[in-house]
C-alpha cells in the first residue's frame, strides 16, 4: 500500500509539474526565430519580448487559455492538498471523493485551454500586432505538455474516484 501510495504522490506531483511548466514556459507556438506563449512573443535573433495585450485580434482566446491554464494549476495543486488532508483524516475504507473531483475539474481547465488554443491558433497568429509573421510557426513543446498534463490530471483523477484508504 505504501508503494501505491507513492506512485499516487509522484503521479500527481508530475501533473502539477507539466502543468506548470505548460503555462509558465514560452513555446506553445514556436518558428525559427521566434517563440511565443499566451502571455507574451520573443524573437531569438534579438531577443527581446512583447507581452500579448488587447491590440491583438484574438485577445479574448487569449485570456481564456491563460485563466483556464491558471485555474488548472490552482485545482491540480488545491486537489494535492485534499488529498494529504484526506490521507489523514478519512475513515478506513472511504474513498477520495473530493480530491478525484478538484483533480477532474483541472483536467477540464486544461482540456478547455488547449482545445481552445488549438481551435483559434490561426487567427491568433495572423494579428498585426506581431511585429514579424508567426503563422508559419508549429505548436511548440509547452502545448505538447499540456496535452500530456490533460492525460495526467484525467488519469490521477479516476484513480483518486477508484482508490481507498486502507492500512
């Protein structure tokens, strides 16, 4: 039970990580010289950022990806709480109810956000107010990992709904 347990600790742990990583680092959609995220583009060849403001057409998309990439990482991590505070204070024999539902509701964020950027990417990057063309770009290693957090989150919850406290 103990190296369950552990496996249950690394998985979720991980997930948090990818989702991190995901939302923090800037390379959801990348080209030869340049990379850019959901918050901000940065051209390699001189490297210097611009942050994504208003003046961007799909600026709205934007902003969706960016609280539901949020909301994800505050739920994975909230969930990972519940699940301590739970470990401890279940009756033997119950199930991690709450956990497996905060760990759903940040594999639907995350699912939300890259669906999302994966429907509007071409409109986000045909906006005038990049300074050089982007649409010519390819999704980069960020969005990849969001995809995996997705499968990670989706996974640690149902195991969290199927897992019970035991000795």
């Amino acid at each position: 039970m103990l190296i369950l347990l552990a496996f249950i600790i690394v998985f979720h742990i991980t997930s948090a990580a990818l989702l991190f990583i995901s939302t923090i680092d800037n390379a959801w959609w990348v080209g030869d010289n340049f990379s850019t995220d959901v918050w901000r583009m940065c051209f390699t060849n001189t490297s210097t950022c611009m942050a994504i403001t208003d003046e961007f057409n799909e600026y709205q998309s934007i902003q969706a990806v960016q609280a539901a990439m949020i909301l994800s990482t505050i739920f994975c991590c909230v969930a990972f709480l519940v699940f301590i505070l739970q470990l401890f204070r279940l009756k033997q024999g119950e199930r991690f109810v709450l956990t497996s539902i905060i760990q759903l509701l940040s594999c639907l964020c995350v699912m939300i956000a890259a669906s999302i950027y994966t429907d509007r990417h071409e409109e986000l990057h045909q906006s005038h107010g990049y300074r050089m063309e982007v649409s010519k770009g390819q999704y980069g290693y960020s969005f990849v990992l969001a995809w995996i957090a997705f499968a990670f989150t989706l996974i640690s919850g149902v195991m969290y709904l199927v897992l019970r406290k035991r000795k």
